[in-house]
C-alpha cells in the first residue's frame, strides 16, 4: 500500500486551490492601449477617452492585435447573442409574465419575415381572450425583439417601477404579458381583444457593438384600423448608460397617465399638448 | 420573345421580362418577402435560362417600371447610346455574358457596349454569372474620376476615413480622423455621418475637417453625409464642402423617400461646381446597397439586384466621384446571412462598373444578421481582387454611431498590403512625407494618431 503523507497532502491541495485562482483570466473590458511608443502619450489617453471608438489599439503588422481583435469579437458575439438567445424561463416566473407567442415560427422566419412578428399565434388569441384582464386603462407588454439581453437587464427594475408609478396615480392595469418574437404592431392586436385605453410594449433594440442592452417602450392610444406609425409614442435608449431603467419606469407612467388625460399619442398627443 | 422552356420534362411558363429577372436572381430574403423570387431550385433554373435566351431588344422594349411613371427609368433611357444599342440589340443576354467574359474583350468595349445597355440589361447579364465570372469581368474595368485627387488608377486603392461619433463631438471626430490618416486611410474622402442633422452642425464639422486638411496639407476630399437638402443649405451659407453626398434608389417612389429627385440632384451638382471647394469635375459621392426598395416598401414588384443596377443607370446622370455599394447594413430581411452578402457585393462591383461608374464596397454586417467578421473580410478580399476603387475605414470595425459593422483601418491596409496596391498617387506623396509611409508599405510611425499632436 502507497503511503500518503498528510503534510504533502494539504501542501498540494492548497497550491492547487491558490493555483485555481490564479489561473481564472480576467479579460478586460475596457479598450487598451495597443501603440507602444506613442508620440505623445498624454495625447493619447486623452483622444481615447473622448470617444468610444476603437482608436490607440495598435498593429500586428496591419491586423489587430490578439488583444483588440478578442474584445472586437466578444463584443460581436454578445450582441448577436442577445438577438439569438431566447428569454430565461426563470426570469418570466420571477416576474408572473404569462408568455405569449406570435405567428414566427422560429428566429429565422421572425427575422426574414417582418409580418409573422406582427400578429398573435391562434393558441395566443385564445388565451388573452379568455385569461386577460379587460377594459383597463393600460396593458403592458414585454417582448424580447431584437434583443433577449436588453430584456434581462432592463425588465426587473423597469417593470416594478413602471407598476407602482401607475398604482400611485389610480391608473387600473391588465396583467402584463410576455410576447416571444413581437414586433411593434402587434400592439394593435392585443389592444383591440383586451380593450384597454393605451398600449404600451417594451422591446429590445437591434444591438451595437457598444451595448446590446438597449430598450426602448412604445405605447398607442386606441389604435385601430386608420392607425398611421406616427401615432405611436417611442421612448428609446433605456439602458445603464442611457435612460437608466428605474427612472424610464417612473418616467413612463408619467407619460401614460398624460396619454390617457389627452386621449391621444405620437405626433397627435405632441400638438395637443403643446395647446 | 419566349417566356417558357422545359427542363427534366417540366414545363416552366413566365409572365413577363420582370418576372423572369426576379425568379432567375440568386436567393435573396429580400424577394423572397416580396414574393418576387423563385419558389424552388430548379424554377430559378428555368428563369435563368429563358433569361439567357431573351434579346436585349427584349429588355429595351419591356422596362420593369414604365418610362411615364419612373423618373428613373427615363434618366435610363434617355441616357443611354442609341447607336451602341442599335449594334447590340439582337445579342441574347447569353451571349452578352460570353463576349464579356471572352479574353479578347477588354475595358476599351466593355466601356463601349456600357453605353448601350440599360440597367435591366446589366441586371440580366448577372444573373448568368458565377462568382469568379463577376470577379474576372469586374477586373477588366477600373474607371476613374477626379475631385480634388484622381481615384481608380490601376495599382491604387482609396478609403474614405469614416469618424463618427455617437454625439458628433468634434474632438472624438478628430481623434478617429488621425487615427485613420496614421493608417492610410482618407485619401477617397474625410467623410462623417452626422447624428444631428441641422445645418449648423453640419456647417460646424465641414469647418473642422477643411481646416484640418489645410494645416497638414492633406491631399483629399471632405464631406458630412447629412441629407442633400441640408448640404446645400450649409453650402450656399458658405460652409467648405469638397464632396456632395447622397443616398439613392432604383425607383423613383423609393427616392422620393428619401427625398431626393433628378431636379434637386441637379440642383445639387450645379450649387457644387460653382461654390463648392474641389477642383472637379466629380463633385458627387452617392451610396447604394441591395434592399433599400425593399424596406421602403417600394420595389413596384421588381426584385432587389435589378433595381440596385437601376440605381447605377440613375447615379451615372451625375458623373459621381464615388458610388459606394453599402449591402448588408438593413438586416435579414433583405440579405440573410454572409453568403446573400458576398454575393450581393460581387454583383454590384460589376454592375456598377459596366454602368461605367467609379465603384467602391462597403462590404457590412448587422448584428441580427446571420454574419460575421470572417464573412465580411472574405467580401472585402474578393471585391479587392475584382478591382474596386476605394472601402470604408472604420475605427476597429465598429462604427460606434451608426451600429453595425465596416471595413477598419486594418483591413483597409490589409487589401493594399495583399495585393501591392498604393494610396492615391498624391495622397502617398503626403504619406511619405509625414514619415508614416515608405516604398508603398507602413513604417514605424504608422497608427500613431499621436503624430499629429
């Protein structure tokens, strides 16, 4: 039998857990500093700070660097990501979001075909007919769009807030519902089976590069069949280095409440408050 | 004219010259939305050879919008060489395919019969080719034109260095202008899409990149790519603009959406020769790109490759500077994935050029669209090769302004590196003497934006 020594025992599993550590790579998010001997390198730090574009990262050559040319790509990758990715389950259970589905069959037939994301499945129809709460004076709803990760980190605080700033103004409220592959117009549909007043659907935007985080909230009053898209209110850019999204929820409710007393959204709203 | 033939015992029946060009494309999303494009493989086959059965006579006498109704389409017709044509007319598009494509037919007849052809003519020649039939006929024309430097010599390669930021400020512009220009990029055009649109803040960044380029003498073009209208404004306020932009489509409903018109396009070009800064007498840069008809939803039932060959017969009334091919920049609707791209691309170099027109690429991607970087490069390498005159130069790739993604720096001496081409002939003098360029290759000194601080 082979013997063990304690001592060499412990000794080994400690370097490994301090190994362990060590041995985890913290790839930086910021944009680095890829000229080694720049002119002038206050000027530098300087011209990089001032704008979010990739300059100062240096050459291989006339490639980029292993360095920039990975950041180019993970960021490339989140934001074709958040388009791809479909919501997590956990999230809508976490929020009681009922999920709906529109007639996109799946993220390609979304994607090529803009009309199948602006109308609900059968199955969906049903549901809100029989399961929606009727004749309120807003209905909420949550799609992911072109982006599932501006959704996730944006909807849990927006959605509270949002919430609790139309309760504090007597504003009644249809459950809020969850529409996987929505495009804006199907706004128009939900409002005309669950006859609410305003509308107002939360979507994510076509990712960049600099954030694939983007909201933006749309909201019609009593759309019908004579609805023209310049009826439609649009609030964009909430995400934490926009609109953050506590202050978008406060601030839309505020919104709403005036869309109601004005009964009337977009360009119409605009004149008749300028009155 | 035939509009049926019979393959593998199938008959295949077309009801016009517009359908038989729209199921004979290359699968496009795009048409496919619009229902325009062939139901299965081998229905685009059958289109695709009454296509190369039908005269160009055909064609003339059978435009997919009619010459009442399209503005484009006139500006078409009325353009094009009647005597050139009249030679030509009883050629089949199959054999307009093989007399471009034969070794003895060089840019001295390509230029000629491009005289002669209408757009849809041009369009249906494509339709025929394979990738290495559009890269081969592209390679044997190279056309050039003159603003305040000379653009599309054989051996040279230009790029327009594209700063945007997200707020226009001034300062971050400047910083991405050194940081292209330490690369070698700017010799086509300083060229910033604005974010705000108002003519004193297009006034203001005119200003900034005249004065930048009279303090370092740089031998180039400036221009903001705001809307015609606004240009104009700014420079009949006295704002220094050395290059007039603006976007354009193949029908004229998709125009007047953005816009745009032949009167004020006249207008236009007659404001720039008189107070613009350029020696000329190329004074106009237009962009195009497959699918613009499409998300305007006003393609009039013409599918995506003919009308961007539309849009060429419509750019060349004004003797542009640059027409720059941006396919791939609206989404999957229109072109799917890297494959519809890289083909799209191949096209329209061709396309543009044997409408004789001093053609670039932007070869783009969006991030919902099923493409990558990898992609992308494959269409700058190829279109490179096929002999375009000029690319983008983005910071990195990411165009932090607009969302989506460009031919960088890198890339753009990357294609110059790869093939032995040079900068504009005076821009490489300017290179070598600001120390960043030796014998047509980088030095040292290069991508330091710090050397001009």
């Amino acid at each position: 039998m082979k013997q063990i020594n304690l001592d060499d025992l412990v000794q080994r599993v400690l370097e490994e857990l301090t190994r362990k550590d060590q041995d985890v790579i913290q790839f930086p998010e910021q944009k680095q500093r890829g000229v080694e001997k720049p002119n002038n390198p206050e000027a530098l730090e300087r011209a990089m700070n001032r704008t979010p574009a990739r300059i100062g990262i240096g050459r291989a050559g006339t490639r980029m660097k292993t360095g920039s040319y990975l950041q180019f790509r993970i960021d490339q990758a989140a934001a074709h990501d958040a388009v791809m990715k479909t919501i997590s389950p956990t999230l809508l259970e976490t929020l009681q979001l009922p999920a709906l589905h529109t007639k996109a069959t799946d993220m390609s037939d979304y994607l090529m075909n803009l009309d199948s994301g602006r109308v609900l499945s059968d199955e969906s129809v049903r549901w809100l007919e029989q399961n929606a709460d009727k004749g309120k004076d807003v209905q909420i709803i949550i799609s992911d769009g072109l982006s599932t990760s501006a959704c996730e980190a944006t909807i849990p605080d927006l959605l509270p807030a949002l919430l609790q700033g139309l309760a504090m103004r007597n504003i009644s409220v249809g459950k809020p519902v969850f529409i996987h592959r929505g495009r804006v117009w199907v706004q128009d549909q939900v409002a005309s089976i669950v006859n609410c007043k305003v509308i107002i659907s939360l979507i994510g935007e076509r990712p960049g590069l600099a954030t694939a985080e983007s909201l933006s909230a749309y909201m019609i009053y009593k759309p019908d069949a004579n609805t023209v898209e310049s009826d439609r209110t649009v609030i964009s850019n909430i995400h934490r280095g926009g609109t953050l999204p506590i202050e978008a929820g406060a601030y839309l409710a505020e919104l709403l409440e005036d869309i109601l007393k004005y009964q009337a959204s977009g360009v119409k709203y605009m004149q008749l408050r300028a009155k | 004219m035939k509009l049926a033939c019979v393959i593998r015992k199938q008959t295949y029946q077309f009801g016009s010259v517009r359908e038989v060009l729209a199921k004979a494309s290359e699968e496009k999303s795009g048409d496919r939305m619009s229902r325009l494009a062939a139901d299965s493989a081998l229905e685009r086959m059958a289109a695709k050879v009454v296509l190369s059965e039908m005269r160009l006579s055909d064609i003339y006498e059978n435009p997919v919008i009619p010459y009442e109704k399209d503005e484009v389409t006139r500006i078409i017709y009325d353009d094009m060489n009647l005597s050139v044509y009249e030679e030509i007319k009883n050629w089949t598009v199959g054999e307009l395919r093989d007399y471009i494509l034969s070794f003895s037919t060089g840019m001295p007849e390509l230029t000629r019969i491009g005289r002669g052809l209408t757009s849809e003519m041009i369009a249906a020649t494509a339709k025929l080719m394979s990738s290495i039939d559009l890269v081969m006929a592209s390679q044997k024309m190279r056309h050039q034109a003159y603003c305040n430097t000379l653009i599309g010599e054989p051996g040279r390669l230009a790029f327009r260095c594209q700063p945007n930021h997200p707020i226009d400020d001034p300062e971050g512009i400047l910083a991405s202008i050194k940081e292209g220009l330490s690369y070698g990029s700017g010799d086509a055009v300083i060229g910033i899409n604005p974010n705000n649109d108002s003519v004193e803040s297009v006034t203001k960044l005119l200003k900034m990149t005249h004065d930048f380029m009279q303090h370092w003498q740089i031998p180039t073009q400036n221009c903001v790519l705001a809307h015609i209208t606004t240009q104009m404004q700014a420079l009949r306020g006295g704002a220094p603009i050395s290059l007039m932009f603006q976007s354009l489509a193949g029908s004229q409903r998709a125009n007047d959406a953005f816009g745009v018109s032949k009167e004020i396009l006249d207008e236009a070009m007659e404001l720039m020769l008189r107070k613009g800064t350029a020696t000329g007498p190329n004074v106009m840069y237009f962009e195009t790109g497959q699918g613009s008809e499409v998300s305007l939803e006003s393609h009039e039932g013409v599918d995506m490759q003919t009308l961007e060959a539309r849009t060429y017969g419509f750019c060349r009334h004004w003797k542009p500077f640059m027409v720059n091919n941006v396919s791939g920049f609206i989404g999957p609707e229109t072109l799917y994935d890297g494959r519809q791209m890289i083909r799209a691309d191949l096209e329209d170099l061709f396309m543009g050029k044997l409408h004789g027109l001093p053609m670039g690429i932007a070869p783009t991607y969006t991030n919902h669209m099923h493409a990558d970087q990898n992609d992308q490069e494959i269409a700058g390498m190829l279109t490179t090769l096929a002999g375009a005159n000029f690319y983008m130069g983005v910071p990195g790739g990411d165009d932090v302004m607009l969302s989506y993604q460009d031919t960088s720096f890198h890339d753009d001496a990357s294609y110059r590196e790869l093939l032995g081409m040079r900068p504009l002939r005076e821009f490489e003098k300017w290179l070598e003497k600001m120390g960043i360029m030796e014998n047509g290759r980088l030095t040292e000194r290069a991508g330091d934006l710090t050397i001009f601080d």
